[in-house]
C-alpha cells in the first residue's frame, strides 16, 4: 500500500519540478512507445506526464510506484530523454533519420560491391527502427561495442556512420587497368575447367580491382587472404602475365641450369662411386654443388635412378 501522504508528496514535486517535452523529445517518444522493447514503458510515463496526468494515475496504470514517476520527470530535467529512457549511457537513442538518409541507407544496403557499407547501413535502419543494442549484433554477427560505436559517429555526422572515416594511408601504389583484350583473356580462364585454382583466382583478382573493388571487398569475394591481392596488384606492374600466371622460377636462378641424358648418366655414376674425403657418402647437396643443379633435382634423379635400378 501507498503511504497516506504519497499523494501529497506527489503534488509537491510535481510544483517543484514543471514538467514538458520538447516537440522532438516528444516524436521521438511515441516512436519508442510503440515497441516493445526496454523503454517502452518509461516513454510511456513521459508522454502521460506530458499530456497532464497526475502522477497517482500514472502510477496505477503502470504499476509503479508515484516516486518513481517523480523520479523520471527530475531525470528528464537532468540528464535528457536520453538518460531518462536508457539506464546506462551507452544505450543512447540516437536522432531519427531523415527521409533522405533512410533512402540512402536502404540503397546502400542492397548493394553487393561494398560489404561493409551495406552492414553499416543496415545497423543504422536498426538503430532508427527503436532496436537494442544487443538485439541488432545478434541480426547483424557483429559486437554490441562496434554497433555502439556507429552510434557516436551518427551523434556526430552521417557520412561518417555510412561511409566509414577517411583514411590517413596514402593511395595505393599498383593500380590495375587491363585492356579489353587482358579482360577477355580473365574472363576465359574463369569459365575453364582444366585450369588451375590459383590461376582462376588471379583473373578474379584481375577483374574486380580493374572496376576499382578495394582489397578487402576482394579478398572477400575470392575467399583468399588480403596479401594475395596485393601481391596480384604488385605483379601487374610488372606485367599482365606475370600477375597470372605468376613468375618463372628458372628465370629468377640463370646459375641452375636443366639436366639432359648424359649429365644425368655422369651424376648417378658420381653417386655410385666414393664419397670425397671427409665425408661417408654422397649427399644431395654434395652433388648438386658439383653439377651446379639444385638438391631438389638431384633428390628427383636419384628417386628415378633407384626405381629403375629396382
């Protein structure tokens, strides 16, 4: 039960503490009132206070008790509709979108060349529905603190929320343009069956940083790593064909050279026979010291020299 002198109590407060909501605290109250979720009811309060109610009838209709209503109308004074609707100041009910920006981020997230832009966009419509936080990382997979903080950056300017802060780094170095014909040639690989993986891969690479794609939206795309992107892009500063079809790895070592027949015959006579002073046997890289080869080819000629030899 009330105390008997609650009602007077209430009255008191409510002469010393003039109660009116702004035009805009007030839309944006009904907005809230209309969910269901956390606030719903404080809005409520405030809207009945707004309207002329005694805080008595408030309080019965809600369920709670008169000072709590008196309580809501001093946090209002004090700290805001924000600080009045949300317990903690994180959960801050940012201001609604305009018409303009509800377009924009209801284009921006049906757009398939930016994954990012079209996440952003689509916790900013949550966020304007009246939405938790909480809420909108479940539907989204993201954190409550990275939704928190497009939160602060629609406080302070919209395109920043949407677009993403201007980087600091300098423009990137490789730029890509291919020619219609380096275009047709990417396409083919892509659409054969009996080429390899990783030379499809670079030809999608190819394609989508020619039309301006940014690394991560193509590592993405490709499912491959940021650095294979970049890689790409170096390479095709040296050239279209090195970027896909990658370098020459005899062309990089002019000191090795390949085995014919007889230099074949000559190595495996050098194996057979008696291992130089110092050491037990021949070993891979004794050999390929003297025949001036690498000890992986010599490992190859002499696993083919033994399987005819069996």
């Amino acid at each position: 039960m009330l105390p008997p002198n609650a009602q007077q109590n209430c009255e008191v407060h409510e002469q010393d503490c003039p109660f009116r909501l702004s035009d805009k605290d007030r839309e944006t109250c009904q907005k809230v009132s209309e969910g269901r979720k956390y606030p719903v009811y404080r809005a409520r309060v405030l809207l009945g206070v707004d309207a002329g109610e005694t805080d008595q009838n408030i309080a019965t209709t809600f369920g709670i008790s008169p000072q709590h209503v008196v309580f809501l109308k001093r946090q209002y004074g004090t700290k805001g509709l924000d600080g009045t609707l949300y317990k903690k100041a994180k959960e801050v009910y940012n201001a609604i979108l305009s018409d303009r920006q509800r377009e924009e981020c209801h284009q921006a997230s049906k757009e398939s060349g930016s994954y990012w832009k079209a996440r952003r966009a689509c916790i900013l419509l949550k966020v304007d529905a009246g939405e938790t936080d909480m809420s909108i990382a479940k539907k989204i997979g993201c954190s409550t603190e990275y939704v928190q903080k497009l939160k602060r950056r629609l406080k302070e300017d919209f395109d920043v929320a949407l677009y993403g802060k201007p980087s600091n780094r300098t423009k990137k170095i490789y730029h890509v343009r291919l020619t219609p014909e380096q275009r047709d040639t990417c396409r083919k690989i892509k659409g054969l069956k009996n080429v390899l993986t990783t030379i499809k891969n670079r030809a999608s690479i190819l394609l989508k940083a020619d039309i301006g794609w940014t690394d991560k939206n193509i590592a993405m795309a490709v499912e491959c790593s940021l650095q294979l992107v970049e890689k790409v892009r170096k390479r095709c500063a040296e050239g279209f064909d090195v970027a896909l079809y990658g370098k020459d790895r005899n062309a990089s070592r002019p000191d090795r050279k390949r085995l014919d027949s007889k230099q074949e015959d000559e190595i495996v006579d050098l194996w057979l026979s008696d291992p130089p002073e110092g050491h037990k046997k021949w070993t891979t890289r004794l050999l390929a010291e003297k025949a001036n080869v690498s000890h992986t080819t010599i490992s190859k000629l002499l696993k083919k020299a033994k399987s005819q030899g069996e």
